[in-house]
C-alpha cells in the first residue's frame, strides 16, 4: 500500500433500545431481572475500522439502507483525499447495488470494494469492536429513552477516540482484533441524533 492508502474492514451493527443479555451472576435461588421497554426501538450503527492503525470510523441512521452503506463509504474517501481506500466486507445486498456504484464511479478509481465470504463473520475483525460495544453500553442495560441510548453509544465510540492507549496494545496494530488487545480509535461522522436521517 502507498502513502495515503487506507484498509478497512465494515460492517453495520444494531443498536436496540432493548437490552442485550449476558450471563449475570446472583445470590443462589434469585434470578436477576433485567428490564425492558415496552416498545424497543432500534436504531443502526455502520462502521469501519482502518487495519493499519485501528482508526474506526462509525456514523448511526434510523436505517442501514443502500443510501446509508454509501454514506459510509462517502464519508471513508472524505477521511482519505489522496490515495486508494480499500473497504473488506460481507456480501449484504446492501453493499451492491446502483448506490453504492455511484459511489464507487464517483471515486475515479481510488475506492475497492473486497467481498467477504458470506456467513464468515470471523473473517471481519470490526465484529469484534461491536462486541465490545455491546458489552460495555447494551448488555442488561436499560436506558431511559432510546435518546440516551444513543448518547452512550455516541460516548462510548467518543471515548475510544479520545484514549486510545486504553486497551492493552497488540504492537499498534488495530488488526486482528482479539479479545484483550487494543481496540480501535473512534471517529463519529455526521450529526448524531436519536431521530437518525433517512
């Protein structure tokens, strides 16, 4: 790869008003209750994360639509003036269509799209900062509103961004992603807000 290049792995995750759940411990004979809301709401994160140096980036949508899968790669080039940006994905429908084209004409050149075999999550290294993201903001946690719900989500990628030295470091690397080693850096793009565009 030459200066200015960029690798990143993407995909998209859910973000659910509704709890996730983990295994949780309690005194014997008690179970504990995780509450929920009546009506969960779901929100999408689409994110990717820069092989290299760890650098994600992550903009949420009330959709993960084709429009919303080429805003992401907008928002990749963008990061990337100069060079080749070359993104490793699933095979979605989402991620081929005219859209997502458009984008890919638009770029001259200067954007690749790499297909994952389909089914094979463990080929996709951004899989495990979604993990991660569910353990610490979603697992057996109800928040308020799905507004602040989002406002975790948005402190929690923020926080990534602002101590990246906060995991243990896997040499700089920020791929592979493994349990314990450091977690990408995170970049919110775009307005966040719990009404999502689209």
């Amino acid at each position: 790869m030459n200066e200015g290049d960029a690798f990143y792995y993407a995909d998209e995750f859910n973000i659910s008003w509704l709890p996730t759940l983990r295994a949780l411990w309690a005194p014997r004979g008690r179970q504990v209750m995780v509450p929920t809301p009546a009506q969960p709401t779901r929100r999408y994160g689409l994110g990717a994360v820069e092989w290299r140096t760890g650098e994600a980036v992550v903009i949420t949508r009330r959709h993960k639509r084709r429009r919303e899968v080429a805003e992401l790669l907008e928002a990749l080039l963008q990061r990337h003036p100069h060079g080749t940006v070359t993104v490793a994905w699933d095979n979605a429908s989402t991620h081929e269509d005219d859209e997502v084209e458009a984008v890919l004409r638009g770029a001259a050149g200067r954007l690749v799209l790499l297909y994952l075999p389909t089914y094979s999550p463990w080929l996709n290294p951004v899989e495990m900062l979604w993990r991660h993201y569910r353990r610490e903001v979603t697992h057996c946690e109800l928040y308020e509103s799905i507004d602040a719900l989002l406002d975790a989500t948005r402190t929690f990628f923020d926080s990534l961004n602002q101590s990246p030295g906060r995991y243990p470091s896997g040499q700089g690397r920020g791929v592979p992603i493994r349990p314990r080693t450091r977690l990408p850096r995170a970049v919110m793009l775009a307005p966040f807000s719990a009404s999502g565009r689209g």
